[in-house]
C-alpha cells in the first residue's frame, strides 16, 4: 500500500531526498518561532529584517554567480575550477566590502535612521564570505547528485541557527542575539559542506583560474547583476518599511516572510536544484520536451501553493495570534494580504533556470531590470499611504510582474525548441 506513495522515477527520488532534508530542517526554526516572539521583541526582529535585507541582497553578487556555470561543464576538472574561481571572487569582494564598511560606517547608519545597524555592518564581510562559499559548494554537491549531503547541510545550518538564538535569547542578549546565531549557523553549515566536498590544494592552478573566470565571464557581468537587483527588489520593502514606518512594522514584515516562505522555500528549493539539473540535460537531449516540462512543474508547485497559502489567506490573523502571542497578531494579517504575491513567487521562481538552461540569460536579464525599475517606482509611491494600502499595491504589483515572467519562460523555452529542431 505505501509503494503508491513513493516516489516514480529519478526526478521525484531526488526532490523527496531534498525535501527530507529541508522539511526537517526548517520545521525547526518553525517550531520555535513560537519561542523567538517571546524572547524578542517586534523592533529587534525589525533590525534583525534590516541586516538580513542588505546581507541577502550582496549574497547574490559577492560570488559573482560562477557558482552557476558549475552545472554546465562536460567534465569535472572545468567544473572544479569554475568552483575555485567562485570562491576567490568571494574572497575579494568581501575583502573590499570591509574597507568600505570601514570608512562609511556612519554615513551608512544614518542613511538607513538605525544607529544599531553601523554596529551591525561590520559583520557583513564575515556573513557574505560564509554564504557565497556555502552557495558555491551546494552547487557541486548539485552536479555530483549528492543531494543527501545537501540535506544534511541544511539540517545543520538551520539547527544550529535556532539553538544559537534561543540560547542568546534566554540570555537576554536583545537582538545581538538574533545575529549572533544566524552567523553560527552559516558558520558550522559551511564547515559541514566544505568536508563533504573536500577540495585539495592541488586544484588551485592560477593559469586555469585565469582562463576559467574570462571564459564564463557573462556571469558576473549579466547574471550577476540581473540577480542583484532581483534580490534588491525582493529586500526593497524591508528597507522602506524601516525607513518610513516603526521599526517594529518592519518586524511584523520579517515574521510574516519567515513563516510563509520558509515551508514555501522547502518544496520549492527542492524542486528547483532537481529541475535546474533535469532541465539542462532536457535542453541537450530533448530541446522540445522543454514547455511539457515547465508545465508539469508549474502544476505541481500550484497545487501545493494552494495547500499551504489558501488557510494563511483566510485565518492568518487568527492563527498568529494563538501561535506567536497577542503582540503578534498584526504580522498575522500582514500574512493574509501577502500570502497570494508570496505564493506566486513560490510558483515561478523554481522555474526561472530555464533561462540559464537555454542560455537566454538576457532575456532572464530585462526582465530583472524591468522588475527591479518598477518596484522601486511602485515603493516610493506607496509609502505615501498607510501600511495596508502599501502592501495591497505591493501585492498586486508582485502578481503582474511574476506572471510577466512566467511567459518569458514559455517564450525562451519555445524559442530555444525551435532553434534546435532547425539546425537537426
């Protein structure tokens, strides 16, 4: 009776040895945000939100994406030196990043009003080099098709993070204790995953590097941007939200986000490493199974979206409430406004490697800059009004573009079908 429920081929194996992994680690952090609202307040998550907004925000550019050509190389030598070269551009921009830090620390704390926040910057070298290596070295583990090593870093990561800030938490600590384990959490995952790949000093060849870097070049100067101002767009209302409203409105945000895309994140991550590789190989073998095979993800991550946002959008309040305690009741309803634009992104986003997989990265490219543009305008625009009509245009501003993007997609893949089925 239990073989029905098994997984049916390589694809659905590999999501579900992902999902293992990730279901179990982010069941943790959930569990014990019920603890974290008690032990913080909304205005320490509010500047915990600010530091994760300008740290995630650099950790798309700080390898300058290398780690995405790691899946595309035949052979594994190319590949190993492409991982090498993402971690020395790691290495430098953070290096660059401290002396920046450095000499505009003030000037940065008072652009972003929260004096907390300059204290906070200078360990944004730290978490930036700690990310961008860990991001490189999944994306091996992605090639290898060691996707249980993968779980496991995540379980890792996510407990040690949860434990790290209970435990500052219960030690009064404030919100330095918010960033003191989301450090040791990256710190020990990437210790965990740098043993797993184990990379020796004899791969380090300068000539190589060299060649490597200039060969794969359209990453740092296409993808890399393009991703960065995704991420800026994604991190923007955080920063507004400091800025124009309390810091605790910016908490209740960071809450409503961390409850909703966590469970989201966990399906759709697992998905999209799993199709990032099956694509790319259905873009070598069979170029016009592409528009099958992004449908057949959509309505998998449609269903599920449904089964996770549909109770959110109708009893949020509520359930924040009872979960997280009476001073949390209003990220519930931001929760019920926002659960249809998180959703869609939910939908979508898994399926935007497409674009690498046909080699469409500009196409990917203006529409970050479209998306990057508008949000901006549409921010500045809506900070004017109160905090629910900021995020009721905020919603609807997400579903237009996300759904913008899903045709691009459709697009790059028939026009790559095409293309192929000319030149055979």
């Amino acid at each position: 009776m239990l073989k029905k429920f098994k997984p049916k081929g390589e694809f659905g194996r590999n999501v579900m040895t992902l999902m293992t992994g990730t279901v179990a680690a982010q069941a943790i952090p959930i569990a014990a945000s019920p603890f974290l609202t008690r032990l913080y307040t909304p205005e320490d998550f509010g500047l915990f939100a600010l530091y994760a907004a300008i740290a995630g925000t650099f950790s798309t550019i700080v390898t300058g994406r290398y780690e995405l050509a790691v899946m595309h190389p035949e052979n594994d030598e190319e590949a190993k030196s492409i991982v090498i070269v993402s971690l020395l551009v790691s290495s430098l921009f953070c290096v660059f990043l401290a002396l920046i830090i450095c000499f505009l620390n003030q000037e940065i704390a008072i652009f972003f009003k929260h004096p907390r926040i300059g204290e906070w910057l200078f360990f944004l070298p730290l978490t930036l080099i700690i990310t961008g290596w860990y991001q490189t070295y999944s994306y091996w583990l992605n090639r290898k098709n060691d996707y249980r090593q993968m779980s496991l870093n995540k379980v890792v990561q996510t407990v040690s993070l949860t434990f790290g800030q209970i435990i500052e938490g219960c030690v009064k600590a404030g919100a330095d204790g918010l960033l003191i384990g989301h450090i040791t959490g990256w710190l020990l995952s990437l210790l965990s995953i740098s043993k797993s790949v184990n990379f020796k000093a004899e791969n380090f060849k300068t000539g190589n590097v060299k060649y490597i870097a200039l060969k794969y070049r359209v990453y740092p100067l296409l993808q890399a941007p393009s991703s960065f101002l995704n991420t800026a767009s994604n991190q923007a209302p955080v920063l507004f939200l400091t800025e124009a409203y309390m810091t605790s409105i910016a908490g209740f945000y960071n809450l409503t986000l961390k409850v909703l895309t966590a469970p989201a994140a966990v399906i759709s991550k697992s998905i999209g490493q799993v199709y990032f590789q099956r694509i790319t190989e259905i873009a070598r073998v069979s170029p016009h199974q592409l528009v099958t095979e992004i449908f057949k993800t959509t309505k998998r991550l449609s269903a599920i979206a449904l089964i996770v946002f549909l109770p959110v959008t109708l009893y949020g309040k509520e359930m924040f409430y009872f979960v997280f305690g009476p001073a949390w009741e209003e990220a519930g309803f931001y929760a019920q406004l926002l659960s249809p634009a998180i959703a869609i992104k939910f939908i979508v986003s898994p399926v935007s490697t497409i674009f690498l997989a046909t080699g469409s990265v500009s196409q990917g490219s203006r529409w970050q800059v479209l998306y990057f543009t508008t949000s901006f305008l549409m921010l500045f625009w809506a900070i004017k009004f109160d905090i629910t009509h900021f995020l009721w245009i905020y919603v609807a501003h997400e579903l237009c573009l996300y759904s913008l993007y899903f045709f691009m997609m459709l697009n790059a893949a028939k026009t790559f079908a095409k293309r192929n089925i000319i030149k055979l």
